[in-house]
C-alpha cells in the first residue's frame, strides 16, 4: 500500500546557492549525493514526520538528456516540480492502480551515491499523464534511514517539523481529488497520503499542474507565516502551529 507522502521534489539551478539560500530560511540541509544515472545531484531536509524535501540540480545544465521523471523541461525555471509516495510493496500497488485503470510506468530500479560512498536503492514508478497531478512512487530497496536522514538532523531552526498540506494545482480540481483517493485508498472527503492532507485546487493561467504550495506545521512557540519565495527558489512555503493554542 501507499503508505505516506515520501518527500517533495524543487529543482533548483544551483545546488550550493539553493542549499545556503534554504538554511538562511532555517532549514536543516543535508548533502544527499548523485544519481545512479548520473544526471542530477541532490540535498535533503529531512523532517521529524519522516518527509522530506529534494533539492535537486542537473550536473550538466547544457546536457539535452532527461532523467527518468522528466524534470529537465521545467528548466531553466526552479521551484516545485513533483512529489512521491512511498509505498511497502511497489509490484503490488501498480497492479492494483492498473486494475483501477490507471496507465502506469514501472516499477524500475533506481539509486544514489551518497557523499560517503555508500549506495542506496530503490524501485520507483510514475503515472502515464500530461500532468503532475499525481505524484510518482517509490519503494526502498535498502534501509530508508540511508536514503533519508533521521535524529538531529530532522531539527531546524525554524522550527519545521512536517508537511502538513500540499495544494495541487489541477485542470479539473474534482476529477483530481477522485484519482487521487482512489491511488491513496481514502473517501475523497479524507483526502490525505499519511498525515499530509492533500488539496487538488483548479489551476489558474499564471500556474502549471502539479504541486504549487506548501504548509509546514512547526511547534506553536515558533515562528508562523509565509517564507521568502525568493530563498525558497520560487517555493510558496507557510509555517504553521502544529495545534491552535
């Protein structure tokens, strides 16, 4: 089964600058490493719900060659480009969404090196869409804690502890939020991958499909509000109270 919202995809232009830019916001980034294909390398902020966000960049900018995901047409603009699933049985979950009628593309075999030389794997697989509506999947092959950092690195100055709601731009909002609980496996009306609650909103003319804004909840002392879109490379990021109070 899909299990939790896995991590959120920003693709930025330059993975060092993106990198300082978010710990100025406050986040925690950690070096994640290169892709097994070569193509793009990536950091991580990990949080204590166990998502994550991918900062990732092309190594070589000037390379027509694409990854398995598609993501260097959004170039040479940054910002949120994708989100994944995580699921506990891959084969079983692309079954069940074909049996449901959707077009899906795997499971393939993926990986990264990380900075210490370590290898991390995974299987992954992605809807046959025009649209980023919904998300792509993935199943570790190896432990997750050596794909995605846990203990103190999960701390951030801000005080970010989850994802707590994604908005997902759609050309038909309604049509989204039925697909989507049909991959989640939940009422439409309790729409949520884990605890993340997911929000299909239809896109306006200025806005593409997929993923466009993000709520992290943080402990109710911290700070609250909307983060600078300009650090967060185009991001629309608000921190918000994990309880009224």
């Amino acid at each position: 089964m899909l299990t939790r919202l896995d991590h959120l995809v920003i693709l930025v232009q330059d993975l060092d600058r993106a990198t300082e830019d978010y710990e100025r916001l406050g986040f925690r980034v950690i070096p994640g490493g290169e892709h097994a294909d070569g193509l793009t390398r990536n950091a991580l902020v990990p949080f204590g719900d166990g998502t994550y966000l991918e900062l990732v960049a092309f190594i070589d900018p000037e390379d027509d060659q694409d990854n398995v995901w598609g993501w260097r047409e959004f170039l040479p603009h940054e910002g949120l480009i994708d989100y994944c699933a995580a699921s506990d049985g891959l084969p079983e979950d692309v079954r069940r969404l074909r049996d449901l009628g959707f077009e899906v593309d795997g499971p393939h075999e993926g990986g990264r090196r990380l900075p210490d030389g370590r290898k991390i794997l995974w299987r992954s697989a992605s809807f046959a869409q025009g649209e980023r509506v919904l998300p792509f999947m993935i199943e570790d092959l190896t432990p997750r804690e050596t794909r995605v950092p846990t203990g103190p690195d999960t701390s951030h100055p801000n005080g970010a502890t989850g994802i707590r709601r994604l908005e997902i731009a759609a050309s038909d909002a309604q049509e989204a939020t039925k697909n989507l609980a049909a991959l989640a496996a939940v009422e439409p009306e309790h729409l949520k991958l884990g605890a993340c609650e997911l929000f299909p909103v239809d896109m306006c003319t200025e806005q593409g499909p997929g993923p466009v804004a993000v709520e992290l909840s943080t402990a109710p002392s911290e700070n609250i509000g909307a983060l600078d879109r300009s650090l967060a490379h185009g991001v629309r990021f608000t921190l918000s109270p994990e309880a009224d109070s």
